[in-house]
C-alpha cells in the first residue's frame, strides 16, 4: 500500500516531530502542548503551528485551567487543508 503524504510529509509512519504533530491533529483534530510534549517531546509546539499553519487552518482557542480558573493554555483545532495554490 502507498504511504499517505501530505505536502511531502508522511502522515501515515510519521518520522519527524512535525510529521507526528500534523499526523496526530488530522487524526485527533485538536493538540495542546502538554500533549505535544508528554507523546511526542515537542518543546515548541506554538513554532510547529506557526508553520503548519501556512498550508492548513489550525485555530488556536484558550482554555481556562479547571481547578483554579487563573491559569490558561492553548488548543490547536485542526480544520482542514488552506485553499492555496502552491
């Protein structure tokens, strides 16, 4: 079977951290950096984003911590493919 890439990324036996993240958020929709982190050692998932973002519509929204109701953090919902022509 043909190996599934997206952009020359290969989604389907991810390699790269950036493979891993882009493969994990087509698959799960939506990614946090302690995720990112914790499955994949991604330190800088906001710079992964910034770039994925050039080809795909990634939103971020914040999260308020639930146990405290101060503290927030990011989530990146994927959307799907950009309509760019490249």
């Amino acid at each position: 079977m043909k190996k599934k890439k997206l952009f020359g990324w290969n989604i389907d036996e991810p390699k790269s951290k950036v493979e891993m993240i882009l493969s994990h958020l087509i698959n799960n929709r939506k990614i946090d950096t302690w995720t990112a982190f914790t499955k994949y050692r991604a330190t800088r998932l906001s710079g992964v984003i910034y770039n994925l973002r050039k080809r795909f519509n990634i939103v971020s929204k914040d999260v308020k911590d639930k146990e405290d109701g101060r503290k927030s953090y990011v989530v990146y919902i994927y959307k799907g493919l950009k309509n760019v022509d490249w």
